[in-house]
C-alpha cells in the first residue's frame, strides 16, 4: 500500500488505512516500523469496519471522490501487480 500511495498520490489517489479495534499505541508502533506515509484511522470500537460490513481482514474498498463504492475486495491482494496497478490508473484517469 506505501508503494501504490507513493506512486500515485500526486494524480488524486488516497490510500486510507483503517485499523480495527486496536490501541493507539499498538498501531503508532507498527506506522512507525513500517513507515507508514498515509493516514491511518483508529476504528477502536469496529464501528466503521461494521458500516462497511467488513467480515475478514485485510478489506479494501475502492471509493470515488463522490464517496461512491465502486470497488471490493477481501483478502490479500497483489496491489503491486501490473494488473492492479493499471486498474488504479484507470479508475484515476475516469475519475480525474
């Protein structure tokens, strides 16, 4: 997720990441370790993974800048792939 926000940061896309119902100092050590450079929301009651209906993690959401889903997936994904790459180029230069 760092090299997709590095990589396209400067044409709009965000990443967001969004930890479920872990302490502040839990998830400060692992941005830290990690290096972390997007933002990173505390959900420490669920309540946003609930809104989301988030089962499983890791979940990712694809959302426009209307704040429109427009994309799912569960599980671990390959964002680095060629495919995943162009599929976010693709949704940035429509939505752009």
């Amino acid at each position: 997720m760092i090299k997709l926000h590095d990589e396209f940061k400067e044409s709009g896309f965000v990443v967001l990441a969004i930890d479920l119902r872990e302490k502040q100092k839990t998830v400060k050590k692992f941005v830290e370790e990690k290096k972390i450079s997007f933002p990173v929301l505390l959900d420490t009651d669920g309540q946003v993974g609930n809104n989301y209906g988030v089962r499983g993690v890791p979940a990712h959401f694809i959302i426009n800048r209307q704040g429109e889903l427009i994309g799912k997936a569960v599980g671990a994904i390959g964002w680095t792939s060629v495919e995943s790459r162009n599929l976010i180029r693709f949704l940035v230069d429509k939505n752009h």
